[in-house]
C-alpha cells in the first residue's frame, strides 16, 4: 500500500466537499513513515464542519484502500472533530475546525488569553503547527493567511508566557518537602511541573512557541538566549532527582538555573 497516495486520494475526496476551504498536515511531511508508530494528522479548514454521515460517505469512496475507519475519535474542542483511518499500519487522522473557530482561538491565543497547559494541550502548540503547516489544498488564502497571522512577532505575547511561567518554575513548598522528606517519586512529580515552566518561559525568551517536549535538544541548542550548556544541566538535573542521596542537589541545580535564565531576561530587557 502506498501510504502517500492513499493519503493524497483522502485529501482529494475530503477537498470536494463545499463546506472545505483548506486542508493542511502537521509536522514534517517529509518524516520516515513506520507502521505501528507513525501517523499523519490532517487539519480541515470548514465553512461548517461536515456531519458524521457525509464524512462517512466520503471515506467509502476509496474504502478499499484502509482497513479500519472509527469516526468522531474526537468531537470537538482542541481536535476538532477528529476521525481516523488505518492504511497500511499509519493512522491518518482528518480533524476538521470552523475557519472562524480556528481563526479566534489563533487570535485569542496570540493576544494571550490562552497561557497555561489546558489538559495536556498547549495553546501555542497550535501557533507552532500553524507556523509550520504545510498546506495541501487551500480555496483562495485560506490557510494562508492564518500561516501570516502567526508568523508576525507579537513580542506582548512572549513577554506574557515568559512572566506567566518564570514564576511558576519554582514551586519553593514543594521543593522544601522534597528536600526534607527525599521521596523520589514525590520529586518526579515536583519537577515535571517545574521543567513544564522552565521550558516554556526559555521558549518565550527565544520568540519562539512552545511546541511540545519533541526534539527539545534541537531546540535549546538553537537558541540564542539560554544559559550555558542549558540542555546539559537540564539532563543532569533529571538524573540526580533519581536519587535519594542526589536529589538536593537537583533541586539547587534547578534553581541556580531558573536564576540564570531570570538574568539573560534581565540582560536582554537592558539592551
């Protein structure tokens, strides 16, 4: 089964329905395919989003080319109305969004009306899949005018992440308890919210929108604004909170790092 092709006649069938201005794929489109681990995901650009049976029409025009088709995987909210086909072992997923839904959320977003994680979601996870979209049928600009919209600097924006999440970093009650009790497991939890933070204010501090935690390494060491050897003592940090007998010097490690990160902002907003 070519993957690919069987992908393009999806994208050819879901482009005739009227309600249909655009559809675009996240991610690297030219990223190895492997059954079993890889999918596709598709963002539809709707008038209105089309009804479960009238997608259900469209997927049985080449029905013979996937083996499993669930509809509404998700029904609306961050994924749209998300349905998914299985062809040759690679999940293709179509999930459809209102043009003026997703155009006032990018909005909303960009203003910073959406700061924090919202259920393992990150708002501006959705401006960096917008920046990078690659558009594979579009009627007039659709998806590109909201590719422009996202690619402007909106430089209130990173001020806001940056502020919002610098001082969620450290948690200074927490960490006291990690340090008097030792629980491993109890620091695991302590320091996923707090990487959580410190990442994403290192990101606003770089105009750049936090994606997810994927390739991280490649993006630390992009960037211009950071610590030295941020991405390192961020390994080290994790691999001493394994350890009872390391984990305060975890803790002082994350700190002394937080620090760090609140003096590049101070260098960069002294000019």
């Amino acid at each position: 089964m070519d993957i690919l092709l069987a992908k393009d006649n999806l994208v050819r069938e879901i482009s005739e329905c009227e309600a249909v201005k655009g559809i675009a794929q996240t991610g690297d489109i030219s990223a190895k395919l492997v059954s079993g681990q890889s999918d596709i995901d598709l963002f539809v650009l709707c008038t209105n989003i089309p009804v479960q049976e009238e997608r259900k029409r469209i997927y049985s025009l080449f029905s013979d080319q996937y083996s499993e088709c669930t509809l509404n995987v998700c029904n609306g909210g961050n994924w749209g109305y998300g349905d998914i086909l299985l062809i040759g072992g690679i999940e293709i997923m179509p999930m459809y969004f209102t043009i003026d839904e997703m155009e006032s959320y990018l909005k909303e977003t960009l203003q910073g009306k959406h700061l924090g994680m919202i259920g393992g979601f990150y708002p501006t996870g959705r401006l960096s899949s917008v920046e990078t979209i690659n558009i594979l049928y579009e009627e007039g600009s659709t998806w590109t005018d909201l590719k422009e919209l996202v690619k402007r600097s909106p430089s209130e924006l990173f001020e806001k992440l940056y502020q919002h999440h610098i001082i969620r970093v450290l948690n200074d009650e927490d960490l006291g308890r990690v340090i008097l009790r030792k629980e491993v497991l109890f620091y695991h939890q302590v320091l996923e919210s707090s990487f959580d933070h410190l990442l994403q204010a290192l990101f606003a501090l770089n105009h750049t929108y936090f994606p997810s935690r994927k390739r991280m390494e490649e993006y630390i060491h992009g960037f211009e604004n950071k610590p030295i050897n941020c991405y390192g003592r961020l390994l080290k940090i994790i691999e001493m909170a394994t350890s009872s007998e390391t984990m305060e010097e975890s803790v002082n490690d994350l700190k002394e790092l937080t620090r760090e990160i609140q003096n590049v902002e101070f260098i960069i907003k002294q000019g």
